[in-house]
C-alpha cells in the first residue's frame, strides 16, 4: 500500500476541481475524487492513477457511503459548490438559494464533520475550502451566491477557531474571475450566450489550472505553515464589479 498522502476532492468531475485532482496528484498525492458525474470521475481518476467514488454532497447518505469506503485522508477539498440565477432579491427564487446553500455550504460542512475524525487521525491534516471573492464583498444579482459563499467563509473562520490545538490546518481560498466551461453556464441555466458575456473582452481571466496551482501550493506548504486566506483574481479584475475590458472598434 501506498505511503503517499491520501487527498480527497469534491466536486472533480470538472474545473477547477479536476484541475486541483490533477495538480496535487503531481504533487505526490493518492488523490480521491468525488462527484455526481462517475463517468467523467472514472477518467480523471484513470488519468492521474486516482480512485473515483460517486458523491453527492447534498445527501447525508452518498457522504456516508463515500468515507465508509476511505482508510486514511490527510488533505480535504472542499471545492463542490457553484452559482444559480442572477435575479434580484426582489425576484429571487428560493429553490435556487436553497440549491446554493445546499452545496456550497452545508455540503461543506457534511463533508468537513464526517471527515474531520481522520484529518485529526492523520496527525498532519489540512482541510481547504474553496470560497469565492463572493463571500468578501456582495453585488447587485448575487444575493443568493453571496450570502452562501459568506456562510462559507464564516465556517473556514470558525473551524479555525474549533481546532486551535489540533493537527489540522484550515485554509480558504477565493478566486475571482475564473473562466470555466460550466460555472457561468450553470448560473445562466445553460444560456450560452449569457455565459460568454460574463468574460466578454477580459484578456486573460483566470483558468482552473491558475486557481488549482494556488490550492496546491497552499497544501504543499510545510505543516505548520497554515495560508489562511488567499484571495486570487486576474489582473483585470480589480473587484467582483470593476473589470478592465478591452472592448473591440467601433464600426
């Protein structure tokens, strides 16, 4: 059996969580990926020479299922999450803030409470969430997505807090403008169109493989360096609303 530090994944059947199963995986990590989607899983994890497990971090039982089958785990991902809807909080749907707060929030924190017993087993654990600019600061159309991603950062500050005096460190990380094929398009309910618009002349927004080396280089940090919070935007993104845009001629 391997000696390599095991590290878990959530929501890895794509962007920046694939990216991150990929990168730690580089860096000498068992890595184990967890998601809905078990066929794009089973590639990643045949890819990275991985193990792919079927989860659903909104569902007490599939979280069961998943840790029944782990032996050891010495770093936890908590990336699983996501954006639904624009509307105002005049026009908000409850569903999708339930939805939100479903995944980002307490999906995180059923994968942190059923894991937290090996992390601290492990004697050098870490558990890093993967928040958003979006739990700092809020904007018009984003009342749902913030308040979930605040409720996030409130938990990275209070598991902080709890397991002071514990072997596991607590890391946050919140990206901003990162552009991948399916966080944008979900938000818009799969409108191509509007999807694009979100990155519309910005340069070089921020890639899965951008926001993955921060998380790794996070974790691969000797232990008892602990990066509390790490902010990262592309250079053009000043705030969650000033973008520098490099708009084409007029005609």
């Amino acid at each position: 059996m391997s000696n390599s530090p095991v590290a878990v994944v959530t929501g890895a059947s794509s962007g920046i969580g694939a990216a991150t199963a990929r990168q730690l995986s580089a860096a000498g990590y068992s890595v184990i990926v967890g998601a809905r989607r078990v066929d794009r899983l089973l590639a990643i994890a045949d890819e990275i020479g991985g193990q792919a497990l079927p989860l659903d971090v909104t569902s007490d039982e599939s979280v069961t299922q998943f840790v029944a089958q782990l032996d050891r785990v010495d770093v936890l991902v908590n990336n699983a999450g996501g954006a639904i809807g624009t509307d105002t909080i005049a026009d908000a749907k409850p569903d999708e803030w339930q939805a939100m707060y479903s995944t980002n929030v307490l999906g995180t924190l059923r994968m942190t409470k059923a894991l937290l017993p090996k992390l601290i087993e492990s004697g050098a654990g870490t558990i890093l969430l993967v928040s958003s600019t979006a739990g700092l600061g809020v904007y018009e159309g984003g009342g749902g997505y913030t308040a979930a991603k605040h409720g996030e950062h409130a938990m990275a500050g209070t598991l902080r807090l709890e397991l002071s005096g514990q072997p596991v460190r607590v890391i946050e990380i919140n990206p901003g403008m990162v552009k991948t094929e399916e966080f944008s398009l979900n938000r818009f309910h799969g409108d191509q169109a509007k999807a694009d618009k979100v990155y519309a002349g910005v340069e070089k927004p921020l890639t899965a493989d951008d926001v993955a080396d921060a998380i790794t280089w996070c974790i691969t940090r000797p232990q008892h360096v602990n990066i509390d919070t790490m902010t990262i935007r592309p250079i053009a993104q000043a705030s969650n609303y000033k973008v520098h845009r490099v708009l084409p001629p007029e005609r």
